[in-house]
C-alpha cells in the first residue's frame, strides 16, 4: 500500500487527543460491542495532560426535577448571544444527564453529594437553577483519572507523547484516512491509517500573551482541520477569563483564580487603588460576565492604570482572611505555591486567554464536512455560540466525545478502507523537516511577537486598524517560519515541537482575525471598539471558514432559529 518505510499502524478509529472527548470516544466505541481496533494518540501523557483534567468549577447538568432542559438550553443560548447551533446545544442538555450518570454508574467518578445523597449541585454564572455538579475544586482531575482507568482496562490501543501533524487524505484527496504522528521522544514518523478519525485535541488558545489552557496545547487540531478542508465556524470567538493570575517571569503567568472567589464577593482594583468595576458596572461590579470583566481590566491597564507587571488587583482579603481559606482551599494553595497570600493580600491578576467557542462545524453526529473526519470538544464549534458558559466545556467535551464514540462505531461497519496518499505524506515530512540543520533564525522571538500582537489587536477589545495590522504580522511571522533555523534530529527536539505548535497558533491566529474583521458589531467574547453595540438586526448569523486550494473562504450563514427564536425571550 505505501511506498514509504515509515511504519503503518492500522486501526478502525483515530482519535487524536485524550481529554474529556477522546477518552468518552474510546469508551464508548470500544463498549458498542462491535470488536473494533481503537488507537487513541496523545501528545501529552494518557490521563495527565490537556485541560480537561484542569476542571475546577464542575459540569453543567439538569438533574433536578424542577430543574429542565429548556432553561439549560435557554442559559446556553443566552450565553451565546443567540448565534449558537441550535440542534448541537440541545444535544448538549439533553444528553448531558446520561453522560453524569454513565460516568457515575460505570466509569466510577464520584461527584460531591447532598446529604440526602443526591449529587450536590452549585450555582454558576449566567444560570437560571443551580446544577453545576463539582467534585469539591478538583472536578477535572476525578473525570479524567477515572475515565483513563477505564481506557487502561479495555482493550483500546495508546500512544502516549506522540503528536498528530496533519490528517492525511486518500489518493483522490476526498476522504480523511488517518494522520501522520511523529513519537516525539523518538522521533520517529508513524502513519495511523485508519477508517473514521475524530480530532479532539482541545483547541486552546495559547497565541495570546497571557492564556489558561495547558502548555501541550496549540490549537492543533484546529489547525489540522481547516488545513484539511473542513468547514470551519465562529473562529472570532475567543473567550478571555478575568482573572489569570500574574506571576512574573513564568511560564504559569494566566493560569487561573477560579470565578467563584468573584461571585464570592472579592474585589477588584487598579494601580491607583480604585475598585473601577464599580465605574464600569455600578450594579453587578465584579459579578458582571466574564466578557464584561476582562474587557473593563483590560480598559484599565491599556489606561495605564495597571500594575508594573501589566494587570490588575484582585482583593480577597475583604471576604475575611477564614472565609477564603475554608472556601477556597485550592486556590489559596495555587497563590502560596507562588508567594502570594490570597486570604491576607491583594493579588495580581490579569485576564487571560482561555477557550475557543469556534471550531470545526459538525453535526450532531460529530461528523465534520470531510468523510471519514469527525470532531469533538473544544475542537468543534457552534454549541456555545459568542460566548461558554462556566461549566458547559467539560459537558460538551464527554457528551460530545461519546457521541462521536457511537457514531464512528457505527459508521465504519462496512466502510472501505481507503488507502492514504503517500506522495502527500512525503510532502508533509519534507515541509516539517525543513527548519532542522538549516542556518535560519530564531523561532522564539517570533512567537513572543505574535503572542504580544495577538493580545492587542486580536484579543479583548478589536478594532478594524488593529485586526489589519494584526493580520499583516500574521502573514510576515508565517512567512519568517521558513527561515527559521532549528539545530538537532527529530528526537526529541523541544524548539522543533515549537516550530510546529507556533505554524499551527499562526494557522488559527489568521481565522480568528479573518473572522473578527467581518463581525462589524459586538458580541458576547467579541468587542469591537468601532463597532460596540451588537447588531441584531445584521449579525444573528454565523462565519465560516473553509480553505481552497490553499486560500481561506470566507462565507456567512444566517442562524437557523428551529427550537427557540430570539423574539420568544429577552436575551439583552
Ligand atoms: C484552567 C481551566 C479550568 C477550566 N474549568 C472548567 C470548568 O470548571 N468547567 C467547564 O465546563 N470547563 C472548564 N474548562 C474548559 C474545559 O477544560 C474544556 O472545555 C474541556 O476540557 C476540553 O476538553 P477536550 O477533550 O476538548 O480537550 P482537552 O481535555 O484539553 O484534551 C486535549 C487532548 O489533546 C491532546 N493534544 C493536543 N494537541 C495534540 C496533537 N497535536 N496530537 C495529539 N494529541 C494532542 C492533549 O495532550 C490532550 O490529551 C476549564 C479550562 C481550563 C484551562
């Protein structure tokens, strides 16, 4: 079949990506009873890396009779700004109790309770009944653990530490027929051929100078299937958290305070000792949303009236020093492992980059628009519309990764396998080896430069002479990516990981700013300075992205309102 000597490795399902989503797909797939060979690939470590493990806040879920489906889908909506698919979030409802329980009676998670034993239930943002289910501040860490026990116990293949490069087509160039991996400890290519693949590795904005996700996230998979032709949806909607916190000359600087300690009542303030939420939202103050949030900090250090490190104060100390240690164990811990006292000091904080509500547009099946190509979780785009609520991710990633599990399962029973196009594997090593050896560059400053752009013209506030320019260094950085110089082999060989995680943060970079330059109004995690109001009456419609021959399509649909439409609740 191949005329290459790199190793095949041939399975039914691919899934790229071991967080919520590939570990609900594999379990699923392999519990369909149809004796299927799953490979799940990881570039981190099984169980260990990517954000669903970071899960603090918990899991959006109706499980409370006087609780329903339609207020979750309302919320959802809400939340969205009433561009979300609509179909895609009333799966998510709907299906999310199933997935609780599934993960409860079968996979053995164990979820805080009530003491009547029912499963505890707290409030969270933008929610209309209390059912966010938590495992006290370490949700993630309980699902995950639990879900990779399983995958260790069934008959599912992995590879830990290895990377999908790119999704790999037959010779047509029609259909996806796996992907080409690189061991990163080895070093060594591998071509997974498979007969359905499901990219689930996470998205992950990690091209802004500050961001939350983990450091084995590069928006991948996004990357991956937009270069592959897939349709793409709502890549200008990137979500930024108010409060990341700031911890000079580290890698960790972004990384959460959880929300809950500003629903809680701490305080925020500026370099003047001003609390400038009460200017923005005399109301709400620090409980307004978290686009409102980031966007007035962000306002405040633009202003110049941030700290020395570029963010803001966060005082949790006017709660009472007893009040947040009992509450907030965890993130007390989080600051004092870096020096800072939350229960005692004002901390500094900034917001941070933290999730993409656009992806690859699927169906509610999973399947993208290639043929054998699915996708899941943070991946995918559509469900959350302009803007997640706190709680939906981790939802969409299990009930969405289980559902592209059953579906996959289903829909390679009598499908041909297809061979893959080995012309356009060489093509691909040749184009990834190249920076090695060369004399070149340095790729560092280049990321360190699309990072700082990304964050003033791509980030919280956007403008149409900022989103240009951002876009023009964008294009200048993609094309400095060929000079760059890389010295080593393929084996583990951290800079030339980086060369490819920083093309693949430039690939999506362009999407985010292609698409934000089209929404000429305000939306949810979208703010246009020159365009601050939202427009209803223009923009209940969606952007997608495709790419052709080489170039990206740019083409809008209106939002299909077949459930709810947005005259029937107030959504303002
Ligand atoms: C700090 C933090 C706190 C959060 N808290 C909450 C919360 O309380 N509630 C909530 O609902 N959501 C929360 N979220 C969001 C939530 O974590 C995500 O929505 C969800 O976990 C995404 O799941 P996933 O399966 O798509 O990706 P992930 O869980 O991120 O998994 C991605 C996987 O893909 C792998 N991968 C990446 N690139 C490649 C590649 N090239 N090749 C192979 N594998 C690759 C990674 O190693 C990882 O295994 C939080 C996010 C963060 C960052």
């Amino acid at each position: 079949m191949s005329k290459t000597a790199i190793p095949v490795v041939e399975t039914d399902i691919l899934i790229l990506g071991a967080g919520g989503a590939g570990l609900c797909a594999a379990l699923r797939a392999a519990d369909s009873g149809k004796k299927l060979k799953i490979l799940i690939v990881t570039k981190a470590i099984i169980g260990k890396g990517g954000c669903s493990r970071m899960v603090q806040g918990g899991y959006n879920v109706v499980l409370n009779p006087a609780d329903s489906f339609e207020k979750h889908f309302i919320d959802t909506l809400k939340g969205g700004q009433f561009i979300n698919n609509q179909d895609l979030a009333w799966e998510l409802v709907t299906v999310a109790p199933a997935r609780v329980k599934e993960m409860e009676t079968k996979y053995g998670c164990f979820f805080d309770r009530n003491p009547d034993g029912t499963i505890h239930q707290k409030p969270f943002a933008g929610q209309s009944f209390d059912r966010t289910v938590h495992k006290g501040d370490l949700t993630g860490i309980e699902i995950v653990s639990r879900l990779a026990e399983q995958v260790f116990n069934r008959d599912i293949e992995y590879l830990d530490e290895h990377r999908a490069v790119e999704l790999l087509f037959d010779p047509e160039g029609t259909r996806i027929v796996g992907a080409l991996l690189i061991d990163i400890g080895r070093g060594d290519f591998i071509i997974a051929h498979a007969r359905a693949t499901l990219v689930c590795t996470g998205g992950g904005p990690t091209m802004y100078k500050l961001f939350a996700p983990s450091l084995d996230k590069s928006a991948d998979g996004i990357a991956l299937l937009y270069r592959a032709g897939a349709e793409m949806i709502d890549m200008e909607m990137v979500q930024f958290h108010p409060t990341g916190l700031i911890v000079p000359g580290s890698n960790t600087s972004g990384t959460l305070l959880e929300e809950g300690l500003r629903g809680a009542g701490a305080q925020l303030f500026n370099a003047l000792g001003e609390r400038f939420m009460e200017r923005y939202a005399p109301n709400e103050k620090e409980r307004a949303t978290r686009d409102v949030v980031s966007r007035c900090s962000f306002m405040e250090i633009m202003a110049g009236r941030g700290t020395s490190h570029g963010g803001v104060f966060i005082d949790a100390s006017v709660m009472g020093p007893e009040f947040v240690m009992k509450n907030f164990p965890g993130m007390v811990e989080r600051c004092r492992d870096y020096g800072f006292d939350l229960p005692h000091e004002r901390v500094e904080v900034s917001p941070t980059a933290h999730y993409f509500m656009g992806g690859a547009f699927i169906d509610p099946a999973c399947r993208t628009d290639l043929e054998g190509l699915y996708a899941a979780g943070e991946d995918s785009g559509g469900v959350h519309g302009s803007n997640r609520l706190g709680g939906n991710g981790i939802a969409d990633s299990t009930v969405f990764g289980g559902i592209a599990g059953d579906f996959m399962a289903n829909d390679v029973i009598g499908r041909q396998r297809f061979p893959f196009d080995a012309q356009q594997v060489e093509r691909i090593i040749r184009d990834i080896q190249s920076p090695l050896g060369r004399e070149g560059i340095d790729l560092y400053p280049l990321r360190t430069q699309l990072r700082l752009s990304n964050w003033e013209r791509l980030g919280i506030i956007r403008s149409e002479a900022g989103l240009k320019e951002g876009l023009q260094l964008i294009r200048e950085l993609s094309d400095k990516t060929h000079q760059v110089g890389i010295e080593g082999t393929t084996a583990y060989n951290i800079p030339w990981n980086d060369w490819m995680n920083l093309r693949n943060m430039l690939d999506v970079s362009e999407l985010i700013g292609r698409s934000a330059l089209e929404r000429r109004e305000s939306r949810g995690a979208h703010y246009r300075s020159d365009f601050p109001k939202k427009n209803n009456r223009e923009y209940l419609k969606n952007f997608f992205i495709k790419r052709k021959n080489g170039e990206i399509h740019l083409y809008e649909r209106p939002v299909v309102f077949n459930r709810l439409k947005p005259e029937e609740i107030n959504f303002e």
